[in-house]
C-alpha cells in the first residue's frame, strides 16, 4: 500500500501539473478533471485521487481536491464504492491535496478481468476508465536455480507469461531477530553490486530475474550488519515476488521512463491517460510468489539459525 500511495501522488502531481494551464483555442480556460487509481491486487484497501485544476471552489485556492463524488469500480459482479477521507499532500508547487477517496474489504485476485471506474461528480459530470487485470503468470521451475545458493556464480529465476508487457520482480530472505521476537521481516537481495554499493531490479519485459552468489552473500550479511550476535538470527526459506502489472500501467510505465520502484514519474507533460472524460490513469498489478528453498549448509556459514522446513 505505500508504494501505491506514492504512485498516487507522483500522478497527482504529474496531472496537477500538466493540466494547470488548460486553455482552449480561443483562449479561456477550461476546467479538467483528473482521475487516479492504480488498484493493488494484494491489498484489501484501494485508493482513488480526484482532482481539478480549477481551485477557486474549494476553502483553501491551491487546494486541487475535488469532494462529494460518488466513484465506484466493478470487477465482474461485485461493486466497490468510495468514501472521501481527509488527507494533507502537497506537492514542490504549493498544490495540495485534501482529500482522498478510499474503499476497503476489496477482493481482487482475478487475472484476466475487467475492471470499470466511475467518477459522479456533484455537477452531474461522469468520468470514467477501463482496463483488464493482468494476465497470469507460471514459474518455470524446469529453468530455475531453485535451491539457493545454486551450483552456479548466477542464481537464475524464470517464469512464464503471455501478453504481459512488463514485470517487477523481487528476490527476498525471510528472517526473524530475537529482539523482533516472531515478526519476520524481509530483505531484498540486489541483482548486482557495483563497487560494493547494491543495484536492486527494476521493472522490465524480462520474463527472467537474474543475481549472483555474491549479491545474495550481500544480502545474508547485510541483514546482520548492526547486531553480532550471529545467532539472533533464523533464516527461513526466500520467496520470489513478481508483481505482474496490466497493459494500462505498463503503457503508464513506459510513457515515464522512469523506475517504479522508486514510484517516481516525469512532471512536466502528459504521455498517457485512459480515463474518459478527464484525463488520468485506471490500471492493476497483481503480485504471484514463489517459495525458494535455501540450504542449511549455506546458512549455518554465516552463523545463523536454519528456520526452513524439513
């Protein structure tokens, strides 16, 4: 949910940018309405950002929220709706954010689904968007370096997927400290090292996630980098995250040439907008893992306690 937050804004601010200076042909300004939802098919909690880039109606004049819209999403027979919260954002040029619009107890784990947003503002004005949940994806064990930390240099993660445009995947050890008690905790192993500094993936149409032996040694001894008492640790087995996204984020994506991981988007321009009737972006990821086993001769090397599964 905290990396949707920060797409949300980084869109709000993109739009609030983009559209602050919408101007007809014959020179009078024209009212636009801007609508952002990227839905997160592993939360139960969905966020919606309505905006305008008219700010006169509202108390404070850089205040962009817009309020009292009813928005709703259907995926198949189920309807969601929307309930205004208060909010406090803004952005490096002074526009704020009051409100936004969130919807909780969601169920969305469907593949291949359409998904529908409507926007009913108060001045009876209907703003709309389209999209498909993501298509599913298979891990490919046959291809795969299942075992960590593998017979070779490279640690070779694979899977399968039709009419996906692009993937984020991530590499995970999952630990538990003794002054954490039982709460695991997670960290990310880097896909390469560069002067010893980590380089962690990015999102891209590689069907595959590739690191190396010496990034996921990094990852092991980074995890214990403030406490030597090797033996707080457990080790349990690692996971592979792929979160999968849809045609419409991944054209968003792609439009910002920008790494999503850091959820940062250009700020100067428009390159792509599917919402009707305004302008804005309505799209969906969904997130698979896969377990990886790790071996209790490789975790023992370090100090710690082997947690995997018999």
């Amino acid at each position: 949910m905290k990396n949707v937050y920060k797409l949300l804004l980084a869109l709000f601010s993109v739009f609030a940018i983009s559209c602050s200076e919408d101007i007809d042909p014959v020179g009078n300004f024209r009212e636009t309405y801007i609508l952002n939802c990227i839905l997160n098919g592993n939360d139960s909690t969905q966020i919606a950002i309505l905006t305008t880039n008219y700010s006169d109606k509202n108390e404070k004049p850089n205040d962009l929220s817009v309020k009292g819209a009813d928005i709703r999403i259907w995926i198949g027979d189920s309807v969601y709706t929307f309930k205004e919260e208060n909010f406090t954002e803004e952005n490096e040029n002074n526009k704020l954010l009051s409100i936004i619009y969130k919807s909780e107890k969601f169920v969305f784990n469907k593949f291949d689904t359409e998904i529908e947003i409507e926007a009913l503002l108060k001045n009876g004005k209907r703003i709309k968007g389209y999209s498909n949940t993501p298509s599913n994806v298979i891990f490919d064990k046959e291809n795969s370096t299942t075992i960590i930390p593998g017979p070779n240099e490279f640690f070779n993660l694979q899977w399968k997927g039709e009419n996906v445009r692009q993937y984020f995947a991530r590499l995970r050890i999952i630990y538990t400290e003794v002054e954490s008690g039982s709460i695991q905790k997670k960290i990310e192993v880097p896909v390469n090292l560069n002067n010893n500094a980590p380089v962690f993936s990015e999102p891209d149409n590689s069907n595959s996630l590739i690191t190396s032996k010496t990034a996921i040694d990094f990852a092991m001894n980074e995890l214990s980098k403030n406490n030597n008492a090797k033996s707080d640790f457990t080790i349990y087995d690692a996971e592979l995250d792929i979160l999968v996204f849809d045609e419409n984020l991944s054209n968003y994506y792609i439009s910002t040439h920008k790494e999503l991981d850091a959820f940062s988007v250009q700020v100067d321009q428009i390159d792509f907008s599917n919402i009707e009737g305004g302008y804005g972006v309505f799209a969906s990821a969904l997130k698979i893992n896969q377990p990886i086993r790790i071996e209790r001769s490789y975790i023992e090397s370090f100090g710690y306690k082997d947690g995997t599964p018999d």
